[in-house]
C-alpha cells in the first residue's frame, strides 16, 4: 500500500500543471517550477505575440520572470518518470502496493500474492497470469470470430435490405407512371368524347336555329301578305256600290279565282 501512495505522490510531483501529463523533456525556470519543454516554449510564444520585442516571460504558477536562456533541463526527473511510467505498466496492485501476476478465475481480476489470501478472494480457483492468458486470448479470439461473423451476415443482411428496397421504390415509380399515364389516356379519351358532344351539340343548335329562323321568315312573310291584303280590302270596302259588286261578280265566276284582288278562293270566306 505504501508503495501505491509513493507512486501516487511521485506522478503528482512529476505532471505538468500546462497539460496535466507527465512532463515530456523536463525543464525548469528560475523560479524552480518545472514544465513540459513544449508547454513552456509554447506559452512562450503566446506572450511573444503580444510583444514580439518581449525578452523576459512571466512563470504561469507564480509570475515571476524569466528568460528563455534560463530553461534548465533535469534529466533527474525524466529519469524518475521513466520509472514511473515503468511501474504503472507493471500493474501493481492498488490495495497492496504488490505485482498483479496471478489471476483470479472467480471474480476475473488480476490479483496480487497479498489479495491471494484474502478472505476476499479465500477458496477461489487463482492461476498464474502469463498462464491464463493464452487460453482467454484464445476465448476472446472465439469470441471476436463470432462477432465478426455476426457483423458479416448483419452486413449481408443490410444489402439484401437496401436491394429490397430499391427494387421496391423502382417498382413504386413504375407503378406511378402508370396510374399517371392511364389517367392521361383516360383524360385525353374524355377530352375527344367531349369535343365530340360540343360540335354535336353546336351542329344541332344551328341546324334547330336555322330551322326557326326560317319558321320565322315564313311567319313574318305571311303576316306581310296579310296586312298586304288587309289593305287592299280595306281600299275596296271603299269604293262606290256599283263597282265593288262588279268585282265581287268577276271574281265569284271562278271557284278558286281571286276574291277582291286577293288570293284566297271564296270557300275561305
């Protein structure tokens, strides 16, 4: 347990407050504060954009000034961090402090010889871990293989559905064009048929027009005649006694002959 908390306090000790990882190149400034070489000559920059003149830079912990001359590597501490970076690749037990090099077959964990008799982990099945491993590298091979082939028939699956259903929208479309094309035949047979109806119709308003005019005409030239021949009677009621019988008499000799200068036979009257 104590040496989890020294590598705990050794990884604080040696991250950069720029990045918040542990320092790559470490350097240190006159104020003894350390960075990450990077994250120091990058903020380096970032004053000198502001005063590209500028010589002395200010510490981003403590604001005092220094000089880019004044970067001091500390290869003590790069070398520590190896170590620690070292040691966590190691895997050591966070309870104890101890290498995890047995695995517990129970629980699935990686333990170490202080976990091992534990009450925590007291009767179960505890094997090295470099023997373990091969054969749950193999499991997860399997399992890999499986879900793999279960990706391949999903994605054979999602082909198959997407050539459903361009074969379904094409079949859409056709259908489409084909109620849109019948119901134009449909219109276009409707359109003639009700062409076909207007002429019959003005044909039959013209010839039924013709026909009254004539009506009319007919009408309209009997009426003249007849007020023709009013006249004429009304001309002839006039005359002197003597002369409207010899007419009467004239006229009367023949059945059909004109009575009074008209043309109408005596049985008419």
């Amino acid at each position: 347990m104590a040496l989890v908390t020294t590598i705990k306090k050794m990884k604080e000790e040696a991250t950069c407050s720029l990045c918040q990882q542990l320092m790559t190149k470490p350097v240190s400034i006159e104020c003894e504060h350390s960075f990450c070489r990077k994250c120091i000559e990058d903020l380096i920059k970032k004053q000198q954009q502001w005063d590209s003149d500028l010589e002395e830079f200010n510490c981003p912990l403590c604001w005092e000034t220094f000089e880019r001359k004044d970067l001091r590597p500390m290869k003590q501490l790069e070398n520590l961090i190896e170590t620690v970076k070292k040691m966590e690749r190691d895997k050591l037990c966070n309870e104890h402090g101890e290498q995890l090099h047995l695995f517990c077959e129970d629980t699935g964990q990686l333990i170490c010889w202080c976990c091992e008799r534990s009450l925590k982990h007291k009767g179960h099945n505890h094997v090295l871990g470099n023997e373990a491993y091969p054969e749950y590298k193999g499991k997860i091979q399997d399992a890999v293989a499986k879900l793999r082939q279960q990706e391949d028939e999903c994605n054979n699956l999602k082909v198959t559905i997407s050539r459903k259903i361009l074969k379904w929208e094409e079949k859409m479309d056709l259908q489409r064009d084909k109620i849109l094309s019948d119901f134009q035949s449909l219109l276009n047979l409707l359109r003639g048929e009700e062409l076909d109806f207007l002429e019959e119709l003005e044909m039959e308003k013209w010839q039924t027009l013709k026909k009254l005019q004539d009506s009319e005409a007919s009408v309209e030239r009997q009426s003249s005649e007849l007020k023709s021949h009013i006249l004429e009677l009304q001309k002839k009621h006039q005359e002197s006694t003597l002369n409207l019988l010899k007419e009467f008499s004239y006229e009367a000799a023949s059945p059909r002959g004109r009575v009074f200068g008209t043309s109408y036979c005596l049985q008419c009257f």
